[in-house]
C-alpha cells in the first residue's frame, strides 16, 4: 500500500474539498482587512484578518 496521495481518489477529493474550503476563508478575510484598511485609522480588528488570511493561506 502507498501512502502517495495521488493512488487515493478520496484522499485526492478530501484534500481539495479542504484546500477549497480554505481557500475561500483567506479571501474572505483578505476582503475583510482590504474593508478595515480604507478606515483611518485602521481599527485593531485588521489585525486579526490579516492573522487569518495568513493562516488560511
């Protein structure tokens, strides 16, 4: 048995329903902290798009 993932066509569906997935949080959050950025000051709450764009991504 081989644990490529390439051999495993639900491990293959698994990983892209979660790279999908993820995907759209990091441009969810990436919209959000653009919305935050175009306030002056920049609210505090930026921080934590941006802490989750980079952790989605």
């Amino acid at each position: 048995m081989s644990n490529d993932i390439s051999d495993d066509p639900w491990a293959q569906r698994v990983y892209l329903m979660w790279l999908a997935r993820d995907t759209r949080y990091a441009l969810a959050a990436l919209t959000a902290l653009i919305a935050y950025a175009q306030n002056t000051p920049v609210p505090p709450a930026a921080w934590v798009c941006f802490e989750d764009f980079l952790s989605f991504l």
